[in-house]
C-alpha cells in the first residue's frame, strides 16, 4: 500500500510540476520518505504512524496541508 501512494504521488508531481522525486526507505518498515528537493513527504504505515506520534512532537507547528 504504501508503495502505491509513493508511485502515485511521484506521478501526480511529476506530471502537475515537472519535479522527479526519490522514495527512500521500504514499505515493509512501515515508512516511506519520498524527497521532491525543497518537500519531502512522510508515509507512515498505521503502527509506524501511531508509535511516531508526529502531530503531537510538531503540535506547535503551522499546519499547511493534511491528508488522511
């Protein structure tokens, strides 16, 4: 699963801003990194996410975009 959303969001951005990206890491790990340069997108799968806790570690943080 995880490895689809990478694929699909490397194509929507390469197809909508001419930006190739680089997925790092492997979907068995339950955690994908998928650097576009100045973005970089984190998919998580659900444990990794819960064990991770992001949204509480950057509470304080601005938020610009959330996707679930």
């Amino acid at each position: 699963m995880l490895d689809s959303l990478a694929d699909a969001c490397l194509e929507q951005v390469k197809q909508t801003y001419h930006i190739s990206g680089k997925v790092e890491g492997q979907a068995r790990n339950g955690w994908l990194v998928v650097d576009f340069g100045d973005t970089v997108l984190h998919l998580f799968s659900p444990d990794q996410r819960k064990y991770y806790n992001l949204e509480e570690l950057w509470e304080k943080g601005k938020v610009l975009l959330r996707l679930q």
